[in-house]
C-alpha cells in the first residue's frame, strides 16, 4: 500500500510539473541596455527569430535613437562576438578614425597652446563615424535577419517619438550652451533653446530617414550617396576637415579580443585601440598574487587601488592605435610581468604615482557613452560599449541627417602633458595622425569559469575599466550581478594620484587607514557608471540579470 502510494505522488508530480520542470531547464535569452526601448528592441527582433547578434543591431541602433547623448550614428564603439555553435569569438572594432587630414597640431595655437574645447565641440572634434559600418558588418556576417528587419524598431522610434527621461535632461543641461549652438541639434533635441520639459516627446525625423537608407544600402546608404554629401557638406560648412574619401575608406576591423586568466576565471576583453582589456588584465594578473579574500578591507582596496595604479601607468605610456604604433600587448598581460610590478608593492605603504617612471595624466570621468549585453537562448554572447565621447557628442548634428556627430578626437592627446576635456593626457603612442583610431577605454568583457559565464561592461570615461575590473573580483567571489551593480565603487588612475569613491564606498575606518597609507582619497561628485550584466550558471541553467539603479535602464530575461 505504501509503494503504491509512493508510486502516485511520483507520476502525480511528473505530470503535474512536468511543464515547470522543462520551463526550469529551457535556456531562455537575456538582454541588459542602458535604456527600457532599446531593452525591447532586442527581444523584438529575437522574437521574430534573430540570433543575439540581431538583436545587437536593434539594440545599438535603438541606442542611437533613445539615448543620443550616449551612443549614436555619428559614433563608434567596440562589440565583442561569442558565437555558440563553434566558439569563435571576436571583437568588431568599428571605432572612429582621425579624418586624413588630421595633424598633430590641429588643436593648438600659433604658440603651441591647446585651443580650449576645440576637440570637445563642434565639427571639428568629431571623428570619421563606425557605428553605421559596425552594424552593417555584425548584421551580414554574424545575423539571420536582413538589416532592415533589424534597423525596424529603432526607425520606429525615431518614427514615432518617445518620451524622455530624467538623465537625458541633466545631460542636455550639461551641454545646453553648445547644444545651442548649433541650429540643428538645438531644433531636434531643445525646445526654444531651453531643456525641453519632463514627459516631452522626441521625434527624430532626419535621422528616421537616414536609418531607412542604411536598411535600403547598407554601407553605401551612409558613407557614400545622399547622406555622405549631407555629412560632408555641413562638416566642412562649420569648419570640419572631413572629405568623401574619409567616409568612402571607412572600414571596421575584426579584432582577437585580449584573453587573460585569473584565479581560474578566463577574462576575454576589448582589444586596442581599446586601452580596457590590456589595463583590466594586467591589474588582474597583479592581484592574482594576493589573497585577497583573506585580508582586511583596509589591505584589501590598497593593494587593489596599487594595482590600478600600475596597470593605468601602463595604458598611458604604450596604449594607443596598434595599426600605427607597436602596443606591447602580450608583455603587459604577462604573469611574470606582473609579478615585477607587485614586488614594487608595500603593504604598509602607498606608493606616490610620481616615483612610477614618467608622468602623463589620466581621463578622470565620464557619464558619456552606453553599454549593453546579450545572451539568447543558443547561448551566442555580445558585449558591446558603443561612444559618442561627451555627452551628445560633439553637439553638432549635420543638417538634414538627424546625425549627431561625436566628439572622439579628444580621446587623442592634443599635446603631451597637457590635459584634455576630462583632465586626461597621454603618451606618444595616442598622438594624432591622419587615419588614426584614437584609444578608448570601452571594456566589453565576458568572464567563464566552470560553472558561470557573465557578459558585462558600462560606461563613464577612464573609470569604465576599474568598475569592471571590481566586477570581475566580486564574480571571482562568487557574487552576482545584483552584487556587482550596487556595491559603491572606487577607482584609482595613476594621475590624479588619488582614490576616488562613490558615497558609501568607503567606512570612516577605511578613509582612515588608507590614509595612513599615504593614500590621498575623494569622493565623487556623483555616482557614477550605468553597469548591464548577465550571468548564466551552466549547470542550473538559470539567468541572472541586472541593470545599473544609477541608470534608467532595464535587465529582462525571456
Ligand atoms: N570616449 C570614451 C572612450 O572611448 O573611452
């Protein structure tokens, strides 16, 4: 009698959750971007039977409509590829390049002095666009759907309007004077040269149409034809440098991503011109000496902000285009490199960024640029930080196009030793030359170990590598992205010889200890970075997402 019973709950549970239990093993897709409509945009087009890569396009194109001030069109960016059926993974390098007849003194004066705000405003500053390529390239190469299938919603948007929200505000309050001055981002983005109010809504027509040429020509619907011409003309019109034959040579590149490893968690990163995959795994390669879970957390974030210290030193001195300059890249990801520079490490004392060889500055923040992740239900991943520099970019839209140029020429260094728009200089290696790609710190990442694999990144300047490289120490912790996201941040670059925090990122106790150090410590004005994460644990099968709560942005799984 009791077999028998135990035989009827048995099949009564195998036929009542029968369902659930395949719901509970089925992969599902993820997809995390800085803004709710391009959230959408995604799932949209993996419904109608798109791969991640897709969905990609919808989402980067999305961005571009509903979130101007941080990605768009008239930018670049970096969209690191993990494709399930064969492994192969990549990195499509569609940054903008330095125009041909960009120059070394092209921001200076008579005297040699920079010209203030030149390479931040206005046409000049604006690099030769990859974004329009990058999709053009992720969409034929990797894609199921035709381009225009997948370019659908973010036409819609720019179609239809939508409304905006809280951060598209401050950040049009951030720069309402240039935006004003240029007639045509302040009819489309201002109202009566004024931050339009909360609840307005954005239609973007021009830059509907131009959308709709790129899903008609693909590659010949932006950089040559109608909207080149319109490009080139407005460009040069407001003292651009700009020619057809920029846009015509315009290609992508497809990158190996930097690969490194740490306490058994495989790192795959941005390549350069992207400084982030060299600076995250050389500071992680610095650390992987240290027990870090074992040491208080006073010896824990000093020995975690030398690391940084280290690691961005490098990025200044040999990081930049490495089509144009050699990048040192398999010596500054080496374990035994690193073990060199953790000997200089004291553990009683902060090392001054001045007794480190050289001296050239760091970019120091940045609410700019976007990032998203995706992951669909085959498993293909993509990573991607997509950049307009500043907010809204150069704030000079090219008439007639809806094109909100960037203004990425100020990741170049203008003039050694002297600071650029967000206190950043550099070495040779990032000197302006004509065709040049200017280097970037965008970190798309995927961290693996055996059981988990997460794909990340965020935006916010210099800052983006050190938020991620946190991340990647709170994964190896055995933390998840809810873990990752909220936990206050700190950061340190070399120059300014500081760590800076997010409030609450530091305890009275901590403050004083790392003082005690020799540290120099501040917090930050605001909180910054807007972090979008997935993990899939592999043996549960199970999703976890999440969306920075400093951001307006939306984490679903479907
Ligand atoms: N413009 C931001 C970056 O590329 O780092």
């Amino acid at each position: 009698m009791i077999i028998l019973k135990k035989l009827f709950i048995t099949l009564f549970f195998l036929v009542c959750f029968h369902g659930q239990l395949i719901g509970a093993t089925e992969r599902k897709a993820a997809i995390a971007s800085a803004h709710t409509l391009a959230t959408y945009a995604g799932f949209e087009i993996l419904q109608q039977g798109g791969n991640a890569f897709d969905a990609a396009v919808a989402v980067s194109a999305a961005l571009a409509v509903v979130e101007p001030a941080g990605s768009g069109l008239g930018g670049g960016g970096f969209w690191l590829l993990h494709r399930a059926s064969d492994g192969f993974e990549t990195m499509i390098d569609g940054r903008e390049k330095a125009p041909l007849a960009a120059h070394r003194e092209m921001y200076l004066d008579k005297r040699g002095e920079v010209i203030k705000d030149l390479s931040i405003n206005g046409a000049l500053s604006a690099g030769i666009p990859g974004l329009p390529a990058a999709l053009v390239h992720l969409s034929e190469q990797y894609g199921k759907l035709s381009l225009a299938q997948s370019l659908q919603p973010a036409i819609r948007y720019a179609q239809q309007g939508f409304v905006i929200g809280e951060r598209h505000r401050k950040l049009l309050k951030f720069r309402l004077p240039v935006l004003m001055n240029n007639p045509q981002a302040a009819s489309i983005f201002l109202d009566n040269n004024k931050v339009p109010n909360e609840k307005s809504v954005l239609q973007q027509t021009d830059l509907a149409n131009t959308l709709k040429q790129l899903a008609q020509y693909g590659i010949n619907g932006f950089y040559t034809g109608d909207v080149a011409n319109k490009l080139i003309n407005s460009v040069r019109k407001a003292g651009g440098i700009w020619t057809l034959q920029d846009l015509e040579n315009y290609q992508i590149v497809e990158r190996d991503p930097v690969i490194g490893e740490y306490n058994g968690i495989k790192i795959t990163s941005a390549a350069p011109p992207s400084s982030g995959g060299i600076v995250l795994i050389e500071a992680l390669n610095i650390l992987s000496g240290y027990n870090l879970s074992k040491l208080d957390e006073i010896t824990r974030k000093h020995i975690i902000s030398e690391a940084m210290r280290r690691a961005y030193h490098d990025r200044a001195f040999y990081l930049g285009d490495s089509d144009f300059v050699d990048v040192p890249i398999y010596r500054l990801i080496n374990q035994d490199y690193a073990a060199g520079l953790r000997t200089s490490i004291r553990l009683d004392k902060a090392t001054p960024s001045d007794s480190l060889a050289g001296d050239v500055e760091q970019k120091s923040r940045g609410r700019n640029t976007t990032h998203f992740s995706i992951m669909d239900k085959e498993g293909n991943r993509v990573a991607a930080t997509l950049s307009v520099n500043f907010p809204f970019g150069s704030a000079f839209v090219a008439e007639g196009t809806g094109v909100l140029l960037n203004d990425e020429m100020d990741d170049f260094v203008s003039k050694s030793g002297v600071m650029n728009g967000y206190g950043l200089v550099g070495g040779a290696a990032n000197a302006i030359e004509s065709g040049k790609r200017m280097l970037s710190s965008m970190t798309p990442t995927f961290i693996e170990d055996e059981t988990r694999v997460a794909v990340l990144g965020t935006p916010g300047g210099s800052r983006i590598i050190s938020m991620v490289l946190l991340a990647v120490l709170d994964f190896a912790e055995g933390e998840g992205p809810d873990y990752w996201l909220w936990t206050p941040r700190f950061h340190h670059q070399y120059i300014p010889d500081m760590i800076q925090y997010e409030e609450g990122g530091m305890t009275d106790e901590e403050i004083l200890g790392l003082s005690r150090l020799g540290h120099k410590l501040k917090e930050t004005l605001y909180r910054y970075g807007n972090m979008q994460a997935i993990q899939f644990n592999k043996k549960s099968k199970q999703l976890t997402v999440a969306s920075d709560p400093r951001g307006e942005g939306l984490a679903l799984v479907r």
